[in-house]
C-alpha cells in the first residue's frame, strides 16, 4: 500500500555539506508493546498541585476533578511518576518531555506537518535564507508568555545559546550553526557554521526547540551559579511558557492542564482550544491503557494496541487516522545491523541470503498487529514524500522479497555447504551461532527477532536471539560489541528525511573504531563512493541530480547490505476514541491535520477542530 503523503523537494535541496554528528533528532522510539524501562524514580507519594493551578480552581473545590466533558483524556506518552517540568532536565515530564508534546506549554517557532513536510507559523512567522549562510526569522509581534510579558528574538537566542553553553538536548546544532543573534526585537538571525553548514538541520531546529523565557530562566540560572547539575534540579511546576495551557495538577498518577484563556495565539488560530483541560492519566501498563481506552475514559492513545480493529468491531466509537491496514502512517523504519567485522556476516552475500530468509509478513502480523505496510526495501519509506528520490524502477532487480529457495541457491552457489548440523561452512567458518540483540521487554522487537532467527535456520544459518537490559543494549550497540543488533535509524517526522537516515546507516565518517562510541553507523560500515554521496546530497538543488543521487545510493546500499529493515513503524500510534470528543482528522477529510497526537507539531490543529 503506498500512502499519498507530500513532502516538499525544498528540505531536501537546502541542505549542506554536512561532516560531523547529527542534529538530536535521531531518536530511537520505545517498543510498540512495552513502555520505556527505567529512568524515572517515582516521587514518594503526595498530590502536588501545580502552582499554575491556583488561579482556576477546580470543579467542586477537588484539584482532582475536571468536568469530563471539558477535559480530554491522553496516555502513553508519559510512563512513571513525573519528577519535573524542566526542559534541561534531560527528563522532564509531560507536557514538557521534548519532542512528542510540544505546543502545548513551550511552543517552537514552526510547527512541522507530517501530511505535507513543511513547516508551518506559530512563533515564528517566516524564514528564508538571505545567502548561503544566514537565516532570517521574523517573530509573530503579539506572542506573549503566560505571564503577560511580550515573546522577543531575545528570548530566542537565549533559548538557543543554552544550547551552546550546557550539554542538552538541542547542543548538538551548534556543530552546524555559528551564532544566533537578535535583528531587532522581532527577527532572529541564524548564520551557519561555515566550515560545517548543513541548512537543513537548521530546519530541524527550528521546528523542534521549544522556546524558553529569558527573564525566567536566566534568574534560575544565576540562582544555580551557572552549575547544570543544580539547574536540571530544578522541578520547575509552573512552567511559563507561550503555549494555550498551564499546569493545574500533578501526581503519580495524573498530569493536568489547564486552558489558558488569556492565551495569545487566539490571533492565530482564530479561537482557543476545545478542551479546557487535559489530562494524562500514568497507567501501570498498556493493558490497563488500553482498557481505558475502549470503555472511552481515554480520548488520544499513543500506546500500542494489538488488532486495534477488534475495538471498533466490539462497537466501541475508536478509530484510526487511516480507514484500512495499516491504520497509521509509517515513520520509521527497526532495522538489524551486522557488525562488519564478524567472519561470514562479512560478506554481503550471507547477508543478502538472511535478508531473503525473513518472513516479512510474519513480523507484521504477529510483532505488530498488521500495522506494517508490506516491506520494499530501500533507504526511503514506502511513502510518496520520501519514495519519490528514488528511481523505483532502477533499484527493482536489487530488492529482496520473501524467498527461502532462492536464499539457500545463494549460498549454494558461493559454496556454504550444510554440515551434518544442518548449518552451513563458508570458507572454513561455521554460519554460526550469531546472536541477535535488542532489549528484554520490547515485545515487539523480541517477537521480530525470533522470527528471524527462525527463519534463518531454514537456510542453514543458526541465529541465536538476546534480550539483555535496555543499558546493556545501549553499549553493545555503541562499541559494535554484537554480531547482528536492532535499533531504527533516524526516526521521526522532520525536514532532514530520508537523508539523516542514510546518513545514521551508511556514513564512516567521524565513526569510532569497534570498543569505542560511536552514534550512527554501528556496524561500522565503509564505502568511499557512499560517503562522497551522502556529503553531496547536501548540496544539490537540481531535482534530476538530487534523484540520481540518492537512486545510486540505495543501489550501494541494496547490494551491500549493512542494514535489513524489519518493519515501517508509526512514530506515534495516534489513535481516537470519539465517545466524549469528535471530529478528530482522518484521511481525506481535506483539514490537512496530521495524525500527531493533537499536541505534536502541527497536530495541535486538531485541538481547535474537535468538539462535543
């Protein structure tokens, strides 16, 4: 199934020459079936309303209680108990977590759309680049913070120089950007490293660093003597920010906010958001999540649910942004990576013959409910917005289907021959045991990567499955301690796809040697004619040249094998239920709404559209 999706050829071409790490963008999602393991320490007991709260007291005296039809329940994007709200934090909670609930506080300058690529006003007006180095944006004059004090290009460039001056989230752009500074009190300039410019991770940036207000966060700052330690300390419980809500109330187990009526984007929108509250309610697992869910206490999951469609067939009013399978628009791509240096996975035809092994369909169904197209192997998603840099027709004969006969003629015919074991000696080397590793729990991933091992003993080649501790998985990965590992490479909606993806599979560049760190290219991969590519994609504006390009580098990467995609996975599981709210986008409803989970990005639209 091709899903019609748009992506405007400009993010492409903008690019630059770009030779070091990426921007922080490449996010490696949590499991579909499992929430995210480890990381926060649950406060000990207490409800703690938010001081935000005070000033709009809750529905009979009770900060617990909103009136049900003024509130819009959300789950899964917040696992544990919140610690804090602090954006430096490293781990702050909803609605602060950075990257899948922005808009909703701390808003960003542009929002990205997942339907069309392009980035759309909201802080920010416009942008363009006045020459090959400098980007101008100018601000929208009435944007204010929660507090009632004008949004500046001062509290922009201070947001970004934090960056710059402590090890957070959004440090990384400062490999690509050499200053931000203030044209006026409502303009921003953004000049590119010159000797590391990449244009289009500025785009990322801009879309994806939620705004903070100088006049409070520099005092808290200065509270902490300039000391990161201290300031990630800091809980943070009534963010001001410029976004339409609050925070009104927080515990273990609920996080609400509150509408801000004064809020300014009205001049924007035209209106404020429908609900006057949301809530993300923590559950313990997906299956209480899920419950929930059904009976209608939830209105937006982003939590897996297996069959999905048994929900609505059970009558309950859910429903998924598209109508048929796959019921939601791929995002990424879990992939298996081979550690180069490994005798027999060296060689490209052993990888090829266990990429034909692989029971693609299987893994859909029975790892993630369906919810996969049917896999087309290439660099791109099998989406029109990223498909179309790639000639489909040339990198045809190279692609690989389902083909058990054909794997096992392949390794026939580079001489493998089966011992009494059944499992095949090419060279003198036994096709194994390898092992083949993501983290315990993850079901979904543990499910895929049984199948493949399954798979690969009918061609005579023994893959063993293991499962240790996320941390655990996380170094392996890292150092290249594995034979075959699973991770997805650079995931998510945002301006620098498909090539930051070809980039985190293929580029050698800067990699660490095996026993050291290395953040892309895990296997450690190498192809001279493959890092020339990706360095000159950057900087081709002809749409002929730049499909060229990028056909002959899936051509390399088909032939070569360092990566086998398993599945297309959703970056979020945007899934309705229309019991309390109604009106939530769908596709071909002509609102050019996306499926992000009403508070993402350009999916915030949904909150002005929905009603009940």
């Amino acid at each position: 199934m091709k899903l019609k999706i748009v992506m405007r050829p400009v993010f492409i071409l903008l690019l630059a020459i770009s030779f070091l790490i990426a921007g922080c963008q490449g996010v490696t999602p949590p499991s579909a079936t499992e929430p995210p393991s480890g990381g926060e320490t649950p406060p000990s007991g207490g409800e703690t309303p938010a001081p935000g709260g005070k000033d709009e007291p809750a529905p009979q005296g009770d900060p617990k209680a909103t009136p049900r039809n003024e509130t819009l329940y959300v789950n899964g994007l917040q696992w544990g108990a919140p610690t804090n709200f602090n954006l430096l934090s490293g781990n702050a909670a909803f609605p602060i977590n950075y990257g899948n609930s922005r808009e909703l506080v701390y808003e960003t300058l542009f929002m990205v759309n997942q339907l069309t690529g392009e980035l759309e006003p909201l802080l920010g007006t416009k942008y363009e680049w006045t020459d090959d180095l400098n980007m101008k944006i100018e601000l929208h004059p009435e944007a204010k913070w929660s507090d009632g004090k004008p949004f500046t290009s001062e509290d922009v460039v201070y947001t970004y120089q934090l960056g710059k001056k402590y090890d957070i989230n959004w440090s990384s752009f400062w490999t690509y950007i050499a200053d931000v500074k203030a044209d006026g009190p409502h303009a921003v300039i953004i000049t590119l490293n010159q000797e590391n410019p990449n244009k289009l991770t500025v785009l990322d940036s801009i879309e994806l660093i939620p705004m903070l207000p100088k006049h409070i966060w520099e005092e808290i700052e200065k509270k902490a003597g300039n000391d990161l330690a201290t300031i990630r300390k800091e809980v943070n419980a009534d963010p001001i920010g410029t976004g339409p809500y609050k925070m009104y109330f927080y515990n273990d187990q609920k996080i609400t906010i509150v509408r801000d009526d004064n809020y300014w984007g009205q001049v924007l929108f035209g209106k404020l958001p429908a609900p006057k509250y949301i809530t993300h309610v923590i559950y313990k697992d997906n299956a209480a999540g899920d419950l929930a869910f059904k009976s209608g206490q939830v209105d937006v999951s982003q939590q897996f649910i297996p069959q999905v469609w048994k929900m609505w067939e059970d009558g309950a009013p859910v429903r998924t942004y598209l109508k048929d399978a796959p019921y939601y628009l791929p995002g990424s791509m879990p992939s298996i990576f081979f550690n180069m240096s490994k005798p027999g996975l060296d060689n490209p035809d052993v990888r090829r013959a266990i990429a034909m092994a692989i029971d693609y369909g299987k893994i859909s169904e029975l790892a993630i409910s369906g919810y996969s197209a049917p896999m087309e192997p290439s660099l791109t998603l099998n989406t029109d917005a990223e498909s179309k840099y790639v000639d489909q027709e040339a990198i045809k004969p190279l692609q690989w289907t389902t083909d058990v006969e054909g794997a096992n003629a392949l390794l026939d015919s580079i001489g493998a021959k089966k011992g009494k074991d059944g499992i095949r000696v090419l060279n003198g080397t036994r096709l194994g045991p390898f092992e083949i590793e993501c983290p315990y729990g993850w079901s979904d991933w543990n499910a895929a990567l049984e199948i493949v091992a399954q798979n690969a003993k009918a061609i005579g080649i023994e893959i063993r499955t293991k499962f240790p501790e996320a941390p655990v998985w996380t170094n392996d990965l890292q150092t290249g301690k594995f034979d075959i590992i699973m991770n997805t490479p650079a995931g998510g909606v945002n301006p620098s796809q498909p090539w930051d993806r070809a980039r985190t599979i293929m580029y050698s560049k800067g990699v660490a040697p095996i026993g050291e760190m290395a953040f892309w290219n895990w296997g450690r991969y190498k192809n001279d004619q493959a890092d020339a590519i990706i360095e000159k994609i950057p900087a081709t504006t002809g749409d002929a040249e730049l499909k060229a390009l990028y056909t002959e580098l899936t051509q390399i990467w088909l032939k070569d094998i360092p990566s086998i995609p398993l599945m297309y996975r959703p970056w979020v599981f945007d899934t309705v239920n229309e019991s309390v709210w109604k009106g939530f986008p769908r596709e071909g409803d002509g609102s050019n709404i996306p499926p992000q989970i009403s508070m993402d990005g350009a999916g915030i639209k949904a909150l002005y559209q929905i009603h009940n």
